[in-house]
C-alpha cells in the first residue's frame, strides 16, 4: 500500500491496516512495483502512474472529487477509485 505525504502518512494508515499482510509506504514518485495493490493519495494519478503498478486494485483520495484520477485506465484495469473528503 502506498500512501502519499501529507494527507496521509504511514503512521496514521498503517493502525488502519493491522492484522493485514500490507505493508504501508511512502516512496516518492514515479511509484513503481509489482506488489501494490492500493494507493491513498491526493495529488493526480495518471494512466502512466497505474501502469507501473499491474497488482493495483483500488486508488483511495482524500479530496473533494476525483477528476485527477485517469478514471478511464483504472475502468479498463478494473481497479476501484473512491473519494475520501474528510
């Protein structure tokens, strides 16, 4: 699981995750990995961005909206995207 700096960080997510097999981080980008299966961001998430991540399932962000998220590639890789606002 990768979370982005400053909305969220790897201490507030990984309580969130307990019990699981997930390990939380924080790279920079360009994020790449076989493993990530989720990401917990902010900032713009492009079809280039899903691409080097072929294990992703689900793109969470903490805005308002989510018309920085490239909705047409996670669609054709079957991968969730929701909004958290708050």
């Amino acid at each position: 699981m990768i979370v982005e700096e400053p909305v969220f960080t790897v201490d507030t997510v990984r309580p969130w995750l307990d019990g699981s097999d997930l390990i939380v981080e924080a790279p920079p980008r360009p994020w790449i990995g076989d493993d990530v299966v989720g990401l917990l961001v902010w900032q713009a998430v492009s079809a280039a961005d899903i691409d080097r991540l072929p294990s992703l399932r689900v793109i969470v962000t903490g805005s308002i909206g989510f018309d920085h998220i490239d909705l047409k590639a996670a669609e054709q890789r079957g991968i969730w995207v929701c909004n958290v606002p708050d």
